[in-house]
C-alpha cells in the first residue's frame, strides 16, 4: 500500500472513491485527511495484532503506565515519520496536487492534558515503542481536552475544546471489554468458612468501554497500546432518574480538569480518578488471568506506574482485587501490591499535593476507603513501633490525618520506587520534602530526569535541521540519540555554522509569517527571538519577563543613545480558568505589547507578541524557531522542566535560573554556553523558613524597579487603572512569594550578557551548536532506559518481521 508512490496513489483514490462514493476531484480536504488515517491504520495493524501476541503468548514483564493525561498532539505526521512512508505519500500527494502539510495541519490536537505531565507521557509512549519496549498507556477518553483559549480585548476567554467532532480516526472501540465501576452504596460483611467476605451493595455503577490507539514506534515493527476509557452508562440503571444517571454518567469522562497545579478536591475529580484506576487494573488483571491460573506472581510480570498521585489509587484497587476477588491474606496481597506498583512525583508545590476529605472519599468509594484506613493504621503501627510515643511524627506522616486522605503518602507507603523528575528535585524531595519518608524507606527514592522525544521535537518539528544534523554526522544517531555528541567536533566548522544559521532564519520566517496571519503584526525576522512558553503561573514568573521588557522600553523612551539589538519578546501561555492573578498576568502582557508594538520609534527595535492557544502542534513551529529560551521560575520550584530540553535541542540557549532540569543542561553545557541568574534553591528555601525578604527594600532602593513597578497602576497602561493592582499588591504588599524583585536586577545583567553574545554571531552560532550537540541526553529514550533498568525491570520485545 506504501512500497511506492504509484501503488500509493492507487489505493489512496480507490478507497477515497469506495468511502466517501466520490471522484477525487470532489473530494474535501477532510476526506482526504480520513482516507489517509484509514489506510496507515490498516497498515499497522497486523503489526499491532502481532504485538499484542507476542505479549500475550511470553510471559514477558509489561508495564502499564497510568495517567490522568496524555498529551498527544497530532498523530497523523509523526505516524508517517515512525513507519517511514512520510516520504512516499508527501510525493503520492504532490502528483495529485494535494499538502501533505495542509492535511496533517487540518488534525485536531489529542489535547488530553494541561502541560509537562501530560506531554511527558505522551513522549514516554513514543519512546517505549520505538525501543520496543513492551510498554501501554491507560488513560481518560475526555471529550473535551484541554480549552481552547481566544484572547478577547486582552483577556483570556475560554471555548471547550472539541478534538472528537470529525471522530477519531486512530481509536478501535472494544465494547466487549468494557468494565463496570461501583461508586456509591455500602459494604455488607459476612463469614464464610470462618473468612471474612465483603460485598459492596446499593452501588451505581459506571461502564468504561476502551477505546484503543495504536503507539507506534520509530522504524520498528512494535505497535503498543494507548487505551483510552470512555464513561457510559450500566447496562442495569440505578432505580431513580434515568436521564440525569445517563448524564452523571457520561461526565465522567467528559472534561479534563483545566488546572495544572491546583488540587480542587471536586467530587467529579475522585469519580475520574477511581475510574481510570479501576477500569484499568481490572483489566490488566483480567488479561494477566487469560495467561496465569493466579496471581502470586504477578509483581514478577506487571509493572504499574502511577503518573503523579492522580492514578494512586492503584494501591487500595489492587489490594481489593487481591483480597476480595483472590482471596488472598493481606500480607501478600500487599507484598505483591508495592512490588507492582511506582510512583513519580513531578511536584513540591503544596498547593498542588492532593489531599481528599473524608465525607468525600468515604461515602463515593466505601471500600476503597476501608483499605486505606487498614493500611494506614497498620503503618502508624509499625511507625509506632519504630518511634515509640513519637506522635508529632506519626501525625506528619500517616496517611489519613485531620480529616483527609493524604495521596502522595499513600503513594510512598504502597509503592517499590519514588521517583523526582530532575536531580535537584529528587534532592529535595529526599532532604526537604520527603525527608520522614527518605529516613525510613531510604532505597526506594530516585531520580530519573525527564526527556523529550527527539522524533517529535526533533524530525517532525525540525526537518530543516534534522537533515543538517545528519549531513553532518550520518544517521547513527536517530536510534541513539547520545550519538548527537558527535556534533561537538564540527561546531568550529564555518560552513555547518553558516548552514545551521540559515535554518534558524528560515524558521524563524516561518515563525513571522504565523504571527503576521495570526495577529496582523509584522515582526523583524532579524531580530532575537525570545520566547518564554508554558503554562501561566506566579512560580514560573512570566511577571519577571515582562518588567525587564518594561525596563527596556523605559529606557529607549528615556535615552535617545540607548539602543538595543532588535528583540521580538513571544509568549504563549493558558491561566487555569479560576487563577485570578494568572488571568491578570495574561491582561498585563497584552497590555505591554499594544503599548510597545504600537510606539513608533520603540516597536522598531522590540515586539511583544501574545500567540494565543498556545498547544503542542503550535509549539512544534515555535520551538525551531527561537534564539533564546526563557526557562526563569523562582529556583526551587519547576521540578524539572521539559520545555527547556526542546529548545535546546532545536539550537536555543537557555536564560535561566538554576532550577529542575536547567542545572542538568548548564551541566551538559558547560557554563559559557548557557545564561543563568537569580536565587539558588537553596538561598530561596533558607529564606522561606526565615520568613521571606523584604521586597519593598528592592523596591524603594532600585530605581528601575519602582519605576516598573508603579507603571502597573500609574496610567502608563491607559485604562487600565485599576487593572493591575493585584500584581503590585503580590509584590509589595504579599512579600514577592516568588521573588520577582530579589531577581530583578540579576536577570537584567544576564540578558545584557546575552544581547553581547548574540551579537558575537559566529560565536554564538557555536554555542547554539554546542547546545544541540549535547541535547542527546535528554531524548526521553535515555530516561525511558533507566526506567525499564532500574524500576521497572522490562526488558526489550524481540523485533516481529
Ligand atoms: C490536580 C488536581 C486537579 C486538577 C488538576 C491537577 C493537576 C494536573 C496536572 C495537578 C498537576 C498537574 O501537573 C503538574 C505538572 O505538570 N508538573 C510538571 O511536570 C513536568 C513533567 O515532569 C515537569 O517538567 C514540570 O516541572 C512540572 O511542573
């Protein structure tokens, strides 16, 4: 179907005319895009049946990777890269005068997360494929992913997003596995053979049917699982309204909650949660039964991953399983229930760290409750014992206290590994964080820094460069990524210097051209492009950018001898809906740039430019195109960052402060090759537990800052008086929580530093070289490695031809 481009062709126009009763001629782009979707389907599929064999018929070790989300992005592209046949269908399509690129532009986004969490699984899917690894993803089928965001007169409005309204042409429903999930009701108990038995009653039940998409690796015949529940009603109805069951039902999986760092503590939230662990564990359990009489040995063939505490409880869900439906004693029950079971932290912010009430989680998952209350008190026990009258211990650490259940100590408790995202917050989690944790279950902490997909970030987003890279060094290094490092020795090369500049600048026209049809502004292809994107949040201070853009146009206006080296500034971010300051902060930025982009004299050297709907299909053009990557939260606080690796591997350097994953790159780099500034971790968390700083000090001391600072309530935006008030409060009057102040003028020397280099062209063109040279560490193959070496312990399915 693929072998070459005639062939190609042929069944293309035979199946476009079968399905859709058409000439081509008449066809629209959306028959196409489906046509094409159908037959790469088709394609994979013997491969993805011969997978699924392989797995059932070895007894070969499987993990199953649970999470609230996956961030996938289009499909459609990377499908044809992984099966190399990109190629033969870009030209198919030519001679029929249809873009590819158009077609796989007109994909909706698989936009099923908020941010780095959810994109992260989404590249460890790509890379467990590609090293055949014998790996799955289990997910939420949201009808709605992430919202859509529309700037609206400065302000974000958010639309519900809807990926699902052309269908999906990658997912194969399986109704005949669908699974039930009790909610509600009550325990009864009864003694049979002098055991206790327990049966759960008066329940409403919800059925999860799978939708299944096929994950597929790079040049590789293995076709994983990515399954995807869908909430739908019983077949038996609760005895009450019927209609508004139905509805409950389906909004289970209707929405993803829209906030990346807030824990909310709704009902609806839990309901996701346990719905996604128990359709999953009953399933994997289910399969694992198709094979094995019982399940004594499970934890020798199953691995389950739980991403961040959302899908944690996996822990009391297998613990049912195996006490109620295996009969087994606890002990073992709970010896093969921590031995199957790892957990990633991918946060400190305590905001975020999920606590349950008990009139919450009691009355909706009565069993489940019961074994967590089991669990707990068998662990103060043994605390107890450990810490005789040690109570202020014990209150700190079990694992229901004060009225709630605490799951990331759930998680600990009932997991083999915890594991941070980024060596410094792996630190802090052991010394800070966890310490009580670390002190009693020492070998079970970790580190595994996070990575990208260089298939996506890199050959997908990035060909230009992608063909450069391999020009240079030959193509060893697309299957091992360390490879890249072979690059260092042609950095000095004056002609791959001058080619890899005319990459830049042909991406970077790309990039202007998108913003000029986006936003009607023109910007300076010439110009630095400095980009700050990922979510909206006082942590990761998109406030600080913006003062030093507000201290530069000060300048300018002030100082007719001042000049700077042309700046376009990009931001692309989404405010959780309820996040009042995040929401202002948006305003402000797009207050900044009317002010600045309209100034004549001004706008000539910098522009602010606001991309809206910022999500992974727009970040593939802008990553490319980007000279400086703004990575500059309050250290201590981004666990490790992905977005940072992206840049860097598409020949960015790297602004930032040392936190997460920047100190691993600075590492790899070498400290002429990055910018850093700002507050260590440790500076920060020693000032915290002293009470903070006094940012009106900076304030009163530093003329620049009172300056930026006052212009946010003076008039200097006009009409917006009021608007912005609530930001001068968080850093004056709120104690700078994240120290905006404190790093002003530190960030403001370093981006003086950078303006130097970036005028040292060929210099930093090396640099730029240097970065992609090292960006080999961070592919996601080398993470998903210590994964499967040294938690998971999965070895390699042997390749099917
Ligand atoms: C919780 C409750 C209710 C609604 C939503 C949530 C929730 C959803 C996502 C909380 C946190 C969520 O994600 C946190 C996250 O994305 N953390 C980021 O993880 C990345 C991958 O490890 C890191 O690179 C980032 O530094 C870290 O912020």
């Amino acid at each position: 179907m693929f072998s070459n481009k005639n062939e190609f062709k042929d069944s293309f126009l035979k199946r476009l005319e079968m399905s859709y009763g058409k000439k081509f001629a008449e066809s629209t782009k959306r028959d196409q895009y489906q046509t094409l979707g159908n037959m790469v389907r088709e394609h994979i599929s013997s491969n993805w049946i011969s997978t699924n064999e392989w797995n059932r018929a070895s007894n070969n070790k499987q993990v199953y990777y649970l999470s609230i989300e996956f961030l996938l992005g289009r499909l459609l592209g990377q499908n044809l890269l992984n099966l190399g046949i990109r190629e033969v269908v870009l030209e198919g399509f030519a001679d029929l005068g249809i873009d590819l690129e158009e077609i796989e532009e007109s994909e909706a986004d698989a936009g099923l997360g908020n941010g780095g969490l959810g994109r992260l699984a989404a590249c460890f899917l790509d890379s467990l494929a590609s090293l055949n690894l014998p790996g799955h993803g289990l997910g939420i089928r949201y009808k709605h992913g992430l919202f859509d965001q529309k700037i609206v007169d400065g302000y974000q409005v958010e639309l519900p997003e809807q990926w699902l309204r052309h269908g999906n042409v990658w997912e194969v429903r399986k109704p005949d596995q669908a699974i039930e999930i009790p909610f509600w009701g009550k325990i009864e108990h009864s003694h049979e053979d002098g055991k206790l038995e327990f049966r759960h009653v008066q329940s409403e039940n919800i059925m999860a049917v799978p939708y299944d998409m096929p994950v597929i690796g790079y040049e590789t015949s293995t076709v994983n699982t990515l399954r995807l529940w869908n909430a739908e009603p019983a077949p038996h109805p609760p005895h009450r309204d019927v209609l508004a069951y139905k509805r409950e039902t389906e909004a289970v999986s209707e929405f993803l909650y829209p906030d990346d760092t807030h824990d909310e503590g709704k009902i609806l939230r839990l309901k996701q949660q346990y719905f996604l662990v128990s359709a999953s564990l009953q399933s994997i359990v289910r399969s694992y039964l198709k094979k094995n009489d019982t399940l004594h040995e499970f934890h020798k063939h199953v691995a389950i991953h739980v991403n961040d505490t959302h899908p944690v409880l996996a822990i009391p869900e297998l613990m049912r399983i195996l006490l109620d439906e295996e009969h087994m004693e606890w002990e073992e029950a709970w010896n093969i229930t921590f031995n199957t079971i790892s957990y990633t932290n991918h946060t400190t912010l305590s905001e975020a760290l999920e606590k349950w009430p008990l009139h919450i989680f009691k009355p909706l998952l009565p069993r489940i409750y019961m074994i967590v209350e089991e669990l707990n008190e068998r662990f103060c026990k043994e605390l107890w014992n450990r810490f005789p009258g040690d109570w202020n211990r014990i209150e700190n650490m079990a694992i229901i206290a004060h009225g709630v259940v605490k799951m990331a100590h759930l998680a600990i408790v009932g997991s083999h590994s915890v594991n941070g995202v980024a060596k410094i917050h792996s630190d802090i989690l052991k010394n800070r964080e966890m310490k009580l944790f670390h002190q009693i279950y020492p070998q079970k902490f970790n580190n595994k820094t996070n990575g990208i997909t260089h298939r996506r970030w890199l050959l997908k987003a990035n060909p230009e460069l992608t063909n450069l890279i391999t020009e240079t060094i030959g193509t060893d290094w697309i299957t091992n990524p360390h490879l890249m490092i072979e690059l260092k020795r042609h950095i000095y090369n004056p002609l791959l210097k001058e080619e890899f500049a005319a990459v830049k600048r042909k991406r970077k026209e790309i990039l202007a051209d998108i913003i000029e049809k986006k936003t009607g502004i023109s910007v300076d292809k010439h110009s630095i492009f400095d980009v700050q994107v990922k979510r909206l949040h006082a942590y990761k201070r998109q406030l600080l950018n913006v003062l030093h853009i507000m201290y530069l146009y000060n300048r300018l206006k002030e100082d007719s001898n001042f000049t700077i080296y042309p700046r376009t500034f990009i931001f692309g971010a989404k405010a959780s809906p309820g996040y009042y300051y995040a929401k202002k902060i948006i305003k402000l930025i797009n207050s900044l740039a009317d002010k600045v982009n309209s100034d004549p004299k001004v706008s000539k050297m910098m522009k602010v430019i606001f991309m809206e709907n910022y999500r992974v299909s727009l970040a593939e053009h802008i990553f490319p195109a980007t000279d400086v990557s703004e990575q500059i939260s309050t250290a201590s606080k981004e666990a490790s960052g992905t977005g940072n690796m992206k840049f860097m591997m598409n020949g960015a350097l790297t602004m930032g402060t040392l936190d997460g994953a920047n100190i691993e790159i600075l590492e790899e780099v070498g400290k002429e090759n990055i910018f850093t500034f700002g507050l260590k971790a440790d500076e920060v968390l020693n000032y915290y537990e002293n009470g903070g700083y006094r940012s009106s000090e900076y304030y009163h001391h530093d003329l620049r800052i009172r300056q930026v600072v006052d212009q946010l309530t003076n008039g200097f935006f006009p009409d917006t008086e009021d608007e912005f008030e609530a930001i001068k409060d968080s850093l004056l009057y709120e104690n700078d929580q994240y120290f905006v102040l404190r790093d002003f003028a530190s960030y403001v020397d370093a981006q003086e530093q950078l303006e130097k280099a970036y005028k040292n062209q060929d210099k930093w063109l090396e640099k730029a070289l240097l970065n992609i040279a090292h960006s080999g560490y961070f592919s996601s193959d080398r993470t998903i490695h210590e994964y499967a070496d040294g938690i998971w312990d999965i070895q390699p399915i042997p390749v099917i031809h």
